[in-house]
C-alpha cells in the first residue's frame, strides 16, 4: 500500500466543516466520495486539522493509503477534474508508510481576518469578520502575545464538545506565534505560506487586521475563542495585563465569546521534512 | 424631488445581472426592492452600466429621485442593513437634479482578470477566468493597445441584443485606455479606484493578469468579446497585427468568442466633477 499526502485549500462557506457527517456536504466527506470512485477502493482519508463549518483552508494536509498505481500529479488532476472549484487540491506527493496527517503534525498556522473597513467589501464577506467600530489594535496586539508559550487552556476551550485532535484531556497546549498584523510593512515579514495564502486571498493592510496563531495542536474553538477575547481587549472591556489571570481561573465563562467562523483560514502545517519523500 | 446618487460594490456570482427581471433575482430589482421599502415610493433606478449575469461591479454607480429628507449617509446605511452582503452601497451623495448614472457618465472602466496558477484559488474562482495554459503575454498585451482610439467595433459586438447603453445604432466607440497587467510592479501604476479594488479582491501579480479597459460607451458584450479576442492572441491563432483588418471586416464571426462573464468587473464610473453636490 502506497501513502499519499495532499494539501487542500477550500472555501468552506457551503460546507458543514472538515469531519464526514451523514447526509451533509463535508469537505472530507467530498475527498473521501472522490477518491473511492478514483481507486475504486474504500479510502480512509486522515486530515491535519477539522476545521468548524464555516472555517477556511489554504494549507489543510490529509493522508490516504491505497494500491492505486496513479501518481500523486495524477491523483491531483483527477481530484481537482472531480471536486467543486471551492475545494481545490493544491499538491499530492507519495510520503513514508507511517506517514500520518495529524499525528506526524509538527505545527499548524491559523489566521483570522477582521474586516476594518467601513463598509465591508462584498468580495470579503465570506472570509473576514466584518467589525468597523472602535478597537484598540495596541492593546490587543499585547493580549495577543501573551498567549505565546505553554499554557493551561480550559479558560479558552469550547464549553462542550471533545478536543479537535480527540487527545487525551490534557489542556496544556504550546503557542509558538500570536501575533496580530495590519499594514503591509508587517506583512513584508509573514512566512512563504502566509504570504501565498493573502495574496491569494487579498492584500492586508487596506482595512484588514489579520491575526495570526501558530502551535503544535489547538482545543476545540480554542482559536475563535482567543479571537473573540482578543476583541473584548479591542473594546477595553478584559486588559491586556488580565490575561495571565484567566488562564489561572480555568474557567471557560470568562474567556470573549466564539469568534464567527468565516473569518478563521487554516493557514498551514508543518511536518519534520524527512517523512515527505517528493 | 431630489436626486440621489448611490456607488454600489456588489458580487454578481448569484444574481441574474444589473437589469430588473419578473421573477429573477438581480442587483437593480434588490435596490429598487429596498429603496421602495424605506421611501414608500415607487422608485426608479438608473444604472450607469448594464451588467450581464455574473459580472461583478466595485463602483457602479446609480441614481434616484425621491421626496425622502432621508440624508445621503442614512440611504447608505438603510441600504446596506437591508441588503445580502453581496451587494453594498459605498457611497452615497446628493446631486444636482440632471444627474442622470448613465447620460452623465463621462467614462467606464472595467477590468477583466485572468488567473494564471495551475491550480486555481478557490477563493478566487468566482472573479477570474482560470487558464493556466500557455499565453503569448507580449502578443496579447501589443493586441491590447491596438483597441484604444476611435473604431467601429461591430466585429466585437454582441451578436444579438441591444446596446448596453440602448443608443442609437452606432457602433463607432472610443476606447481611451486598453490594458494588459501582470506583476506587482504595474499594478503601481494603477489608478486610484482599480488600486482599491485590486487591495479588496487581491494583490495581481501573483499568478493572476488583468486586462484593464477605459472607455465612454461599450457595446453589448464588447468587453468579453475583446477579451476573448486577445485570447485568441495569445494561443497564437490571431496576430497583434491582424486587428485593425479585424476591425475593417465589420463581421462579428471573426472575433474571438465571448469571454466568460465572472472575470468581468466594472471598477469605476466617471463624471463631470462639478454634477456631484457631496
């Protein structure tokens, strides 16, 4: 059995989140109905991370095994030939037996867009949050790096529902990057990764705030949920110098609402690059 | 009665183009629809551009008249609380009484984008025209110039219906600027209003052409047709230098076929500037 591993983008507006789900449009659910017609087999598709519904991707990686003797170029057309233009396979390459998505993930890159600008522009609406009144960027630019390091997280999970990596209960979580970015001096600095997705997206800086996250694995919603936080900073409604006081409480009421999800792109993930063959 | 002039942004992909139509949605029935409800008069709408199904618009532009003492900036955000996302009022201005969206234009200028990469955003599919074969950029972009100044442009016009602009049978138009754009370093060169759009939709250069054109009137469909043209330019199977014959044949089979609609966007509207009140 050959191991496949592709990188998916896709707009998930229409879908119901990443995960397979019955009767529903899921954009595994969609990779998995393609690939068994493609190989004719019942394939198991592994994915990095299960985006919400609702949530974005430019850099979501999933592994499959099969005995197909396609190449991963071929298995990149025939999907893309096969998928709706919203999800798009951007490259296949053919990885080590043990190879596996989201357990070999060594990190992944979230980014949330906020749409600053008066009147939101309707070429946006579906991938940043819409919010034109007052916000205190520098306040919230200091909230957003003291999320950095390692962390207890209860304060920040979601209220219900199992981890996005259906780990064990530990809720110690290591951020290795929060940082919030406006203007396009600071994008200069972004990774390849990101600077391919927000060109591809739109050009930052003109009216957008872009928030961007990085750590080997997140809690359920644990990213909105810092967002949503980050936002009460913007407000003047939590200090920045409250966070380390909240981690301390562990208490899942105290954290900003949700943030909505149209906003949250999965940027990328990161592997240790011995495991990738091509 | 005053005269009220609206610029309006809107994403074409689900609506049925800019005219109103029994039954269909469109951008002018939803702003009729609308301005009826928060004037309680029967409105009439005058568009400065007709735009077929699927064509995007940054700043079309439109006008009213109404006994309404609503002020500019309510209509604006009236508007656009009622309104789906797709479609948002920029701007808003009172006007002097003759303002007429379409009689008083001055010019129009659309763009057209082209996306190059070989797998295409899914966050771009819905404003340009994905073609990563082989292009003749040079060709293509000489072709291009070859569309400014005075023509009679039947070749590259719709071969049934009306003139966008319902005038007379004249199809002699003046195209001041006829464009083709790649790479960041061109897009500085850009004015004003397509440097707005560019930063809301994307940042070219990075795998996506623009065509940009600029005129008074167009005909039916004659952008799409050019466009369509200098793709046939660019695969080689029309010379730069066969468009001024192209021009003289008068015979709407000899162009290029009609572009798709969705890499179409009209970018701005032109007027006298001393016909704008605000």
């Amino acid at each position: 059995m050959r191991n496949i591993k592709l990188t998916v983008a896709y707009d998930g507006t229409d879908y119901h989140g990443w995960q397979i789900q019955p009767d529903l449009p899921t954009i595994q659910g969609l990779l998995v109905d393609v690939l068994s017609r493609i190989t004719q087999e019942q394939v198991e598709l592994n994915g990095a991370g299960r985006t919400d519904a609702g949530v974005h991707a430019w850099g979501q990686v999933a592994n499959f095994h099969t005995a197909s003797g396609l190449s991963p170029i071929d298995f990149a057309r025939a999907l893309n030939a096969l998928l709706p233009p919203a999800i798009r396979v951007r490259s296949a390459a053919e990885v080590s037996p043990d190879f596996h998505a989201r357990w070999s993930a060594k990190a992944k890159t979230y980014r949330y867009s906020i749409d600053r600008s008066q009147v939101p522009s309707p070429f946006r609406f579906r991938y940043a949050l819409h919010h034109p009144y007052t916000l205190d960027f520098d306040a919230m630019s200091a909230a957003a790096k003291c999320f950095e390091g390692e962390h207890d997280f209860t304060t920040f999970a979601a209220s219900t529902g199992s981890d996005e990596d259906d780990r064990e209960r530990n809720v110690v979580r290591t951020i290795n990057r929060s940082e919030l970015i406006a203007g396009p001096a600071e994008c200069e600095a972004l990774e390849a990764a990101e600077a391919q997705l927000l060109s591809a997206q739109s050009y930052p800086g003109h009216g957008e705030w872009i928030y961007v996250v990085r750590g080997q694995s997140f809690l359920r919603n644990m990213v909105r949920r810092i967002v949503g936080t980050l936002l009460e900073v913007g407000r003047g409604r939590i200090q920045p110098t409250e966070i380390p006081a909240l981690f301390e409480l562990r208490d899942r009421s105290r954290s900003g609402p949700t943030a909505p999800a149209h906003g949250l792109c999965l940027v990328s993930v990161d592997y240790p690059g011995s495991e990738v063959f091509t």
